[in-house]
C-alpha cells in the first residue's frame, strides 16, 4: 500500500486525520498522520498518530486505554486529509477529561466551556497530560 | 478578539479548521484559516479560508456561490484547530462535483469513490478547479 496515494508533502510528511465518532456523528479530535502511522491505523485497526510535540508515532490510547477503534476511513479531494469513523473506547477521547477535544464554543467574542467533563484526568493520566 | 487566543504557530501561522454539516453531521471539508480568515470568518458569518496554493485568503464559494454559513464555531483543547458547523449554500462543497470532499473511501486497500456527484462542476466552475 505505502501511503496508498495519500500526499504527505504539502504539511511536511504529515497529513490531516479528522476523528468522528462512528455512531453519533460527533467530531472528537484532530491529529496528524505519517505514512508510518497510517499504515500503523490501518493494519492495526487502532488510530495511530504522529504527535508534532514529541516527534514520535503516539497510538491514541496508549496510557489511558482510550483506543479508537477505526470502523471506516475516507479521504478527501486532494488526498492530504482523512476522515476516520471510529468507535471511541472509554468515556471520552481528550485527555482534558471531555467526550471530545472539541468542548469550547464561541460565544459573544469569547470561548466557552459548554459542557461537562465526561471523566477525571487526573485519575486517569495520573497528573500527566 | 484578535485571533482569540488561537494558537496559529503550530502550523506556521495557520490553524485547522473542520467544516461540518450542521444538520446531518456529515464532515464536508478541512481547510485551514490564518489569523486574518478566522476573524473575517467570524465577523462575516461565512468560512473564509487561508489558501496554502494561492497564498492568500479565499472566501469559500467566491466563484461558485457554495458559501458555507456559519452556525457554530468550537475550539479543541489545544486551541490550534476549529470545529466548525454550518449550512452548506448549493448542491455540494466539493469542487469535483461531490457534496463533501470526502468522497473516497479505504476498501481492501483502495480507495473508492462510494457516491454520486451531486453537481456537474464543469456547468459550475466552467472548467476551473
């Protein structure tokens, strides 16, 4: 496969993977994919990313258990984005402690909160973000 | 607001931004907004996007009039991408003719276009991509 086609150059060997929940509809995260980390998501049937902040494949879940289970992949017009459906394990996908990263709203000017907290992450990460 | 606290430096002055349909929940497009097409997005009410290419701002639909309308604009726990509901003017997004960009999707290896065109892009883009 290698890639299958997908073009990695125009964000430096990376491209974009959008995360929606399989069932809801829900968008849960962002991130970034390699090659190596997409053929990663794709054999293993788990997201795998590239994490820019500490330069190495990150597979999602690793210390919290809170795997995404890849249920279908699509890529858009250009080939330099994913769309992965997926089944999120566990009560929420950001490691703030939300069902998704995306918990604040723009309102009147300014960002809010507008949800709860789907767990403790403090329980869960021990600390450690 | 001034970019409201967005973290453009992650990815040279840009952030991510996800175009979700706001009825159905399907995801149409990613793009990506500097500073100045976020703030023109908010003031406007319609997605107005950062060209990578072209190196300059582009209001999505300036030419074919498939101007997304903004409904509600969240923020992921980063704060360096954009989730971004809206209502979708004309047939479809997608400047090869689809509704959404992701069109395509991964079947044993390939990926395979698993939808009609909803609009003939010729007739719209007169040729243009």
């Amino acid at each position: 496969m290698c890639g299958m086609d997908l073009d990695f150059h125009k964000l430096g060997g990376l491209v974009t993977a959008v995360i929606q929940d399989h069932v809801s509809g829900r968008v849960l995260m962002v991130g970034f994919m390699n090659e190596e980390a997409f053929r990663k998501t794709v054999e293993s049937g788990y997201a795998t990313f590239f994490s820019r902040s500490r330069n190495k494949l990150w597979l999602k879940g690793e210390t919290s258990g809170h795997r995404l289970v890849v249920k279908e992949i699509s890529t858009d017009c250009d080939k330099d984005a994913l769309l992965i459906r997926v089944e999120a394990l566990g009560p929420g996908v950001c490691h703030e402690g939300y069902e998704s990263c995306f918990f604040r709203r723009l309102e009147n000017g300014e960002w809010r909160v507008n949800e709860k907290q789907a767990y403790d992450p403090n329980a869960v990460y021990g600390g450690r973000s």
